[in-house]
C-alpha cells in the first residue's frame, strides 16, 4: 500500500538521519542526566541506610549531605545519647573527603570506632582481609578497590599519611573508606571530635520517639532518620528537581526545533508534491496526517536509537567510572518516550497545517 | 444528452500591483456527456486559466461553473475538493507524478484520497492495461520514459471513474511520436469507454482529434462552444 509519508523518509536519507539522531540525542541527554542524579542520589542514601543504624545525630547547621559538613560535635555527647531511653548503641564518626581514587566529588571517608559501628548496625562485610587494627589501618569497599586496582598490603596516602589497606569490605554500606576513629581525628587536627553520631534504637517502633527525644534534650542539633534519609537528601540538595526539569525541558526543545525545522524545508520542497495531492482532491486533514505521520514516525525511530544509546552510554560509563551510578528507570523510559513523540507531533504540526492551506495551483506552478 | 459541465459568464481577474489581468473574459460553455472537446489557443491566452476555473481548482471572479449541475463557483476549498476527487481527473503536462512512489502506488494514493483509504488493486491492475502498461507496475516514474509517465497520469486520472477527464497541454513535454500515442489514447478512451474529456492545447493539429474544437484568444472564446 502507498505510504507516502514512509517513501519521503526513505529518499531524503541525510535529512531523515539527522532528524532522527536529534531525537535520540534528545532522549539519552534526558535518561543519562536524570538517571546519573538520580544514580547518585540513590547510592548516596543507599549507602547511609545499609549501615544500619537508625538515626544520624548531625550539629547544628549541619547537611544531611555529609561531604558537605565540616561541623564537628564533642565526643563527650556520646555519653548523653547512650543514655537517652529508647536508644540501645551509639557510634562516634569522624568524616572527611578525599579526592584521591576518583569517585564523583570524592571520596567521603569515616572515621570509625570498629567495634561501636558494628554495634549501631553490623552490616560491614568484610570480604577480604582483616578488621582496622593498627592506627594506619585502612578498609576500602569492593568498588573502590576494583576502580583502582587496589589490593590488600596496597599504600594510600591521605592527608599526608601513609594508610595499609587492610581489608576490603563489602560496597554499598556508609563511606568507601575507613579508617580508625582516632587517627582521623589526629589527622584533622580535631581530637575528641565526631561530625556526627550513629543511633540504634531498642527496637523500630521506638524510632521516631527517641528522635523526638534527642531533639527536645539537644535543642538545635539535628536528628535525620534513616528511613527518609533518600527523600530529605532529595529535598536538601536546592533545586536538584529544578535542574532535572531544566534539562528535560531544553532536550525537548532543541529536539521540536529540529524536527520542525526539518518538517518545514521537507514541505517547502515538497510544495509540488502538496499541490497534486490537492490536485486529486485531498482534503486538508489528509495533508495534515500525511505530515505528521512522518514527523512521528521520524520520532518513533529516533525514541529506539535513544534508548539503546542511552544504554551504551551506561554500559560505557559504568565500565569507565565505576564509582559513578547511572539509574535509568521504566518510568523515565516511558517518560522520554512520551516527550519525543509529543516534540516530534508539535514540531510537524506547523508545517502540516501551512501545506495544508496551499492554494493548490500556487503548489503546482511552484519551482 | 444532459450537460456534465456548464459555464456561465465565466471570468478571472488577476491583480498585479494596479493592473487587473482579464485572464478569462465571460466564458460560456456547455459540454455534454461523452463528448470530447478540445480548447485550442496561442500561449497565454487564458486556455489553462479555463481550464482551472472549470475543475475547481481556483476560483471564478465572475461568473459560474456547474458540473453535474452543482455550482462549484461559490462552494468552499473543502467541498471543491471533494468535487475535484469525487468527479474530476486531471492531467497535467508536467505528469504530476509522486517521483518517490511506484506507477501502482500513484494510482493508489488517488483511490486512498478518494475512498477513504481503501484500495482496488483489481481496478489499478485493469486502468494500467488500459493504457498499456501492466507490466509496468513496480517502476517509478524515473524508470519510465515520458510517454510512459504521462500515460500513468491518465490512469491516475481515471481511477475513480471520474464524470470528466480534464487535460491540460498533455502532449506538451511529448516528443512527436509519443505525443501521437498519448492523443490516441485519449481519443480510445472517449470512443470506447465514453468518457468526457477536455484538452486544452496550443497545438492546432492535436485539437484536431477531438470531436468539437473551441478556439480561445485573449482570454475569450472566439470559435463555437
């Protein structure tokens, strides 16, 4: 059966192609983007949920995003939340970032007391290795030391000391590094200090009460549970939503406008072709559908080579930034999906309607 | 015989900066079912003009056009193309072809604009024999000679069995020998399916073909119609 629409597709070859590919540029910038925000975002809560613990314990003026802070509390407050009722474990950590073994920002490193942080929540698996021990004793997480090819014995040097690696723990569990709390502390020139505290609670229901608790005694300080630590990240971070939205909206954008300019010089030439189909008594919805058709279609194919360039961009990224997490997600899938057509059927629209209105003879004659 | 096309006082001014261009001056003419009827002229005298005006495809500044009976002269662009496809074949000297599509495919998107979307591929099969070239289905018009392309057109023009077929300068872009082949074709199609057919040329020898010649001058007809 004749299709027009398919047969100007395939004869105007360079035009279709590059309509396409603004398409599918179009939708990866979306789905890489978003998915690399939201990547990070979700790794970073991920991370801080999987400790185990159940309250973060902040100072005041303090981020719920860590790498942020450089507040530190005395270590002394230790002592009044272990006695706080409802709480079963406290664990005093020290946090620094490092910009050494690449990751997205840095590294964020804790200082940690070993046997207190298991006893806020036990999930530091260790793999490989042995516990922090010495005062140079270093663990990395599994990701981090396959990024740098990093082995036990390995020597880092951080803020001018020189750590052995002692273990390798498992990834996705608080920071990438550990070290000893009191080293770090040394190191930073803050004895006695803690950036924050890790809060166990007797039990899950007593969560929220205690958190209440700690507020009304520490008037000032801040409590961020760890259940909603994914969604306060979210909402702390100024305008993250706003940055999605911005990108979402220029991809879709420079994508209407490519597709209308090509829709627009495809009618112009095809001014001749407008004419004989008015020639034959097509009605103006026929030339509108005849247009638009071939802006959809063009979207339809540059939608596909989106997705799968958006997965190579994932594959390539995950293998050459290990440390960096691409998410792309069904919704947002069908999300960009939904905005490539609508750019692709806008940016037709005008075209089709102004071919539509030719006068048939003025179409005709035209050269 | 009843009238398939009429004019009345039929005229079409065309403005150009402050000069109105007479290109049809009170044109009066009947044309009767099955007859065939050629409008012979020197270039510029307003044949194609006419020939426009009577096939909906512009409109009259005077006057009136019926066909069938039904006034297109004051209908609007909508139902002037529902005419055009309904009752009206057009062929062209320029052969109008979709370079992109195949002689069937032509022929098709004719039927599609005219039935809706639906396809006879019996019917395609049977018009392409009748201008004889059923074994040139497949090509595209760059794979036809010109003779080929312009009898696609005719085909396209009478796919949807139209009440007139209106040709404007068909044997213009024709060399001699396929120009005789064309005209002849067209005379088989009025003698033998008795269809009602226009041609407008300026050539005296093919208006000699048809049955009743018209001539036009200066945007009037100035020999019987």
């Amino acid at each position: 059966m004749a299709n027009l629409a398919l047969a100007n597709l395939t004869k105007r070859k360079t035009r279709t192609l590059v309509s396409i590919m603004a398409v599918a540029i179009e939708i990866s910038l979306i789905l890489v983007l978003v998915g690399l925000t939201r990547g990070t975002l979700d790794e970073v809560a991920s991370r801080m949920q999987n400790i185990g613990a159940d309250i973060l314990f902040l100072p005041p003026g303090s981020s719920s995003i860590l790498s942020l802070n450089n507040y530190f509390m005395h270590i002394n407050l230790k002592e009044h939340l272990v006695t706080t009722e409802g709480v079963k474990a406290v664990s005093p950590v020290i946090t620094w970032v490092t910009k050494k073994l690449g990751g997205f920002g840095g590294n964020l490193i804790f200082g940690i007391d070993p046997q207190e942080f298991i006893n806020v929540g036990g999930r530091l698996e260790l793999l490989k290795g042995k516990p922090l021990q010495g005062e140079y004793d270093m663990l990395v997480d599994r990701r981090l030391a396959d990024a740098n090819n990093l082995q036990l014995n390995d020597q880092v040097e951080v803020l001018n000391r020189r750590f052995t690696i002692v273990g390798i723990c498992k990834a996705g569990v608080g920071a990438r590094i550990y070290v000893p709390l009191t080293t770090l502390q040394n190191t930073l020139n803050e004895p006695n200090r803690a950036s924050l505290f890790f809060v166990k609670c007797h039990s899950p229901e007593l969560v929220g009460e205690v958190a209440s608790r700690l507020e009304k005694s520490f008037p000032g300080y801040k409590t961020q549970l760890s259940e909603t630590y994914a969604e306060d990240l979210a909402e702390s971070i100024q305008g993250i939503n706003q940055f999605i939205g911005a990108i979402t909206v220029i991809a879709i954008l420079v994508s209407f406008l490519v597709i209308l300019l090509a829709m627009y010089t495809t009618t112009i030439e095809r001014t001749r072709e407008i004419g004989i189909l008015k020639a034959l008594g097509a009605t103006k919805a026929y030339i509108v559908k005849t247009i638009v058709t071939e802006g959809i279609v063009l979207s339809m194919i540059g939608i596909l080579c989106g997705y799968l360039l958006s997965l190579a961009t994932q594959a390539w990224m995950g293998k050459t930034y290990p440390l960096i997490n691409v998410i792309i997600t069904p919704s947002w899938i069908i999300l960009a999906g939904i905005l490539g057509l609508v750019s692709g059927f806008f940016g037709s629209l005008y075209p089709s309607y102004r071919a539509a209105r030719l006068d048939p003879l003025e179409a005709l004659n035209y050269e | 015989m009843s009238d398939i096309l009429r004019t009345e006082n039929l005229g079409k001014v065309y403005r150009v900066g402050k000069i109105d261009i007479h290109a049809v001056r009170r044109a009066n003419l009947r044309i009767k079912k099955g007859e065939f009827v050629s409008i012979v002229g020197p270039s510029g005298c307003g044949k194609s003009t006419l020939l426009h005006l009577m096939g909906g495809m512009a409109k009259p500044t005077t006057g009136r056009v019926f066909i069938e009976g039904i006034d297109i002269s004051k209908i609007g662009d909508s139902e002037r193309a529902k005419i055009r496809r309904e009752k009206i074949g057009f062929v062209f000297q320029r052969f109008n072809l979709f370079s992109v599509l195949s002689a069937q495919q032509n022929l098709e998107i004719a039927m599609q604009i005219c039935h809706n979307g639906h396809v006879d591929h019996q019917r395609i099969k049977e018009i392409m024999s009748l201008v004889g070239l059923e074994n040139k289905l497949h090509h595209k018009p760059l794979e036809l000679s010109m003779g080929e392309q312009q009898r696609v057109a005719i085909a396209r023009a009478l796919i949807n069995n139209p009440v007139i077929i209106l040709a404007d300068e068909p044997t213009g872009n024709l060399d001699s020998a396929n120009s005789y082949k064309v005209l002849y074709l067209i005379k088989d199609l009025n003698r033998n399916l008795g269809q009602t057919i226009v041609l407008i040329t300026h050539n005296q020898e093919a208006s000699n073909i048809a049955d009743r010649k018209i001539g036009m001058k200066d945007g009037t007809i100035v020999a019987p119609s």
